[in-house]
C-alpha cells in the first residue's frame, strides 16, 4: 500500500510544482485521503543561475508516507533537500527521501529543515 502512495504523492508534488512555477503568488492544494500537499511556491530565478527552488507543504494524514522523487516540466530534473544549520550556516545537502509521519505537516519552505 505504501508504494501507491509514494507514487501518487509524486503525481501530486509534480502538479504542485507545475503550478508553482506558474505563479509565485498562487496559492493552491491538492489532497487525497493519504495527504495533502498545499501551498506551492517557486522563488525567482536571478539572470544567469542555473537552479531554481520550488517548495510546498507536505501533510501525511492516517499513515506515514514517503516522498521518493519528484519531477516537473519547468525543470530537466528536481531533486530533493534537507537544510541544516552547520556551524551558523545554512547547508543544503541532497536526500534520497523525506518521510513524513502520519499526523505531521512539513513546511518545505525557505530556511525550514525537515529531518
């Protein structure tokens, strides 16, 4: 059961991205019985970089669930991030998952770590 779940908070996170990228301002949700992934928001892109961020609220109801990946067609590939404060300095490091347990909201937002 859980690999259906994984998958579809996959679809949802992608449509969430999708619209994200679409709109900074625009707020949005999708939720099933399982989760609910709210508020997608892309920051600008300055001239000339070569990654962007995107971000969206994650929320696990009943069961725990677990993000695996993600992708979206404004971008060639997404990944997923954990920030942490390392010697007062944010770091980004990649991760292969972000599991979120059943009853937990995680704010995928600027300076928000998640582990």
């Amino acid at each position: 059961m859980l690999k259906p779940l994984v998958r579809l908070a996959g679809v949802l996170l992608m449509g969430a991205l999708s619209i994200s990228m679409a709109s900074v301002a625009l707020a949005h949700d999708v939720q099933t019985d399982a989760l609910r992934i709210a508020h997608p928001f892309a920051t600008p892109t300055p001239p000339g970089a070569e990654n962007g961020a995107a971000y969206v609220d994650i929320t696990a109801f009943s069961d725990a669930v677990t993000l695996i990946g993600a992708s979206s067609p404004a971008s060639s590939s997404v990944e997923l991030h954990d920030m942490q404060m390392n010697d007062d300095m944010m770091q980004m490091r990649h991760v292969d998952e972000i599991r979120i347990e059943a009853g937990r909201l995680i704010p995928c937002a600027l300076g928000a770590a998640f582990t």
